[in-house]
C-alpha cells in the first residue's frame, strides 16, 4: 500500500468511475432489448402460419411433397379460411415424425 492508496478520491477520479458506471450500465440496458426483441420475434414466429410453400422451403422439400401430404392428410396442418396452413408446431412434428434413433442393438463402429 502507497501513501497515494490512502488518498482521499479527487473529483476528477470520482467522475472516471462514474462515466464507468453508466457505460456498464448502458451496456446492460442494450443486452436486455436485444434479448425482448429475440423473445419477441420467437413469440411472433410460433403464431405465424406457413403456406405449403414456405414450409417446403423450411423443410427442405418441394412445394408438390407437402400439398400431397396435407392432402392425403400424412402431416399435420390446419385450414386457415380454405387454404391450407402449416404452424411451427406443424413443423416440428413433421420433423419429429422422420426421426430415426439408432438400435441399441447395432455393432459399434
């Protein structure tokens, strides 16, 4: 310890710490509307309703593949007035439905 440590603060350091504080504190204000905007856009997205067309682009499949299943009613959809529309939940599970687990049973490589 210095003579200098037992100092009391002078103006000038005590405005230092200050304009510390508020940058720290601006800092963390910035984070937290990012964070409300992310949460935000996830809220917006699960309410959102896909056509066939933009859920094939989702799913990597043709715009044909997904109408012939909601026709032939193997995937999940809902009907927005007469048109067919597909949720984020919709697609999940069409997802969820192509999953494979490995057997428990295989040879380990």
């Amino acid at each position: 310890m210095t003579r200098t440590d037992l100092d009391p603060p002078t103006e000038k350091t005590r405005s230092d710490e200050r304009q510390v504080d508020e940058t720290t504190l601006i800092l963390r204000l910035a984070e937290a509307v990012e964070q409300l905007a992310v949460a935000q856009a996830a809220a917006d997205l699960e309410l959102r309703c896909f056509t066939p067309e933009q859920a094939a682009a989702i799913l990597g499949k043709t715009e044909n593949w997904v109408v012939e299943n909601i026709q032939a009613r193997r995937i999940p959809f809902t009907y927005v007035g007469k048109s067919p529309r597909l949720t984020a939940a919709h697609i999940r599970e069409i997802q969820a439905q192509g999953e494979v687990l490995p057997s428990k049973y295989a040879n380990a490589a």
